[in-house]
C-alpha cells in the first residue's frame, strides 16, 4: 500500500538490545520495515540478522536465556508489551525456516493446520478451498493436486520448502519472514521460490535473511548489512549495493570480508 507515493511503514523496530545471558548478540537496531516490500538482511554468520528476525515474531521467546528490549511496533502495537497474544501474533506473522519442515502428516493437513486452530473454516468444502488456495498461491497445486492425501515427507526439496510456505500463508498473514528460505536447495528450487517471493509481496510483507548477496540483490527492494550485532546501514537494494554510505558496506559487498 502507497500512501501519497510512499509505502506504508508495517514494522517499526525502536532501539532493540538482545542478550543471552550475559552476551549481548543485537546493539540498539533501529529499522523501519515497508509494506507490501521485500527487505534483505545480508551479513557475515553471527552477525545478529536471524536474531533479530526471530524478534518479529517472539521466537526469541521460547529461549529461556534470551532477553529481547526495545519497541518493535507492528500496526501501532508494541509486540513486547506483556499484553501481547503471541499466538495471535504468529499467526499474523508466518515464518519459513531455512530446512524445509513439513509436518509428518498429508499435504491437506500441513496446509488444514492452522486454519483449524484459528477456527478459519466452517465446512469442510471451506477448508478444500482455503488448501487449494495455498497451494496454488505457493505455486505448487498443479504438482501435488492429486496427491493431496499422501505426506508431504515425500516431496522434493523444493516442493517440501513452497509446501511450507504454503502452510505458512493458509492463515493469512500480514507479514513473512524467511530465514534462508534456499540454502538447503539446488538452482532451480531456488529460482522458484525466488519467484514465488515476487509474487507474494503483492499480498504480504516480506522479510528474508539470506547469506547470498546475489539472492538479496535479486529479490528485495530493500536491503539492511548486519555485522557484530549492529546495523551497520539500510536502504533501497540498489544503493547499498551500487552506492553504500558505509565502507564495512562497500568491504562486505565486493568481498573484502565475510
């Protein structure tokens, strides 16, 4: 959505420290994410970018010594207040991980899963229609449409991976987040998914964590660099890649470190 010409901010982070335990892994990161937009966040391995992703949805949470301060604002509303419904939250913030994980059930019900739980369909001719969707959103319905009731264990790589994001988008989130969603994948499930992300950001915000920077430049309008813990710079792809205000920027990007 474009407001006078401008994309709507979805995701506001204010001044976020995460500490585990006593080692801080983020330093006061403040980023503001765009609707309907795809943002890369590229860095060296340790660098804080899957970290802060898992702040977006509280994943941090389930990680007894982990403390996440500072606002993360999503629709006006500050995820780390104590009256934030969480499971509510994760519904409207899906996450696709870096090794596809279908559930050891059928393809119908990785995809019926959530919506059950949410309550989303009142037949069962509701629920078929909210599969079928799914799948084709993910672009997969043609490949599986007739093994519906077959595990979805049984997948290749690739499909297993837009199974996955097609059980993420069955409950209709506002926002995506991707955590080297092609690293356990060969070129041309790569080249899919890729794809897909395109198309999905008509719908949805996206937020991808990728540790290849041809992918970043490929697939994101918007780009943040990650390093130590701190974000070191965030803008429109192109600049930080053509034109990057920072030199640990310009080191990362042709290759210097990382």
């Amino acid at each position: 959505m474009r407001k006078n010409g401008v994309n709507m901010i979805k995701i506001s982070a204010k001044n976020v420290d995460v500490f585990y335990g006593k080692k801080q892994a983020l330093f006061n990161i403040n980023l503001d994410i765009e609707e309907n937009q795809v943002t890369a966040l590229i860095g060296p391995s340790g660098c804080g970018k899957s970290t802060f992703l898992r702040c977006l949805n509280r994943m941090n949470d389930v990680i007894d010594i982990c403390k996440v301060q500072g606002e993360i604002v999503i629709n006006d509303f500050n995820i780390n207040d104590k009256g934030c419904d969480v499971v509510r939250l994760r519904e409207k913030i899906g996450m696709v991980f870096q090794k596809p994980n279908p559930f050891p059930k059928t393809l119908y019900e990785n995809i019926s899963y959530g919506p059950t739980i949410h309550g989303m369909a009142q037949s069962k001719q509701e629920m078929d229609e909210i599969v079928e969707t799914s799948l084709k959103k993910a672009a997969l319905w043609e490949e599986v449409k007739d093994r519906l009731h077959e595990p979805g264990t049984g997948l290749s790589g690739g499909q297993q991976q837009r199974l996955c994001i097609a059980r993420a988008i069955s409950v209709q989130p506002e926002v995506i987040l991707m955590d080297e969603p092609c690293s356990a994948l060969d070129p041309i499930a790569t080249a899919q998914i890729e794809e897909l992300i395109d198309e999905l950001k008509k719908e949805h915000t996206i937020i991808i964590v990728t540790h290849s920077m041809a992918q970043a430049a490929r697939v994101s309008q918007r780009t943040g660099f990650f390093h130590l813990g701190e974000l070191i710079e965030h803008g429109s792809t192109d600049k930080i890649f053509k034109n990057p205000d920072n030199i640990k920027t310009q080191d990362y990007i042709t290759g210097r470190f990382g």
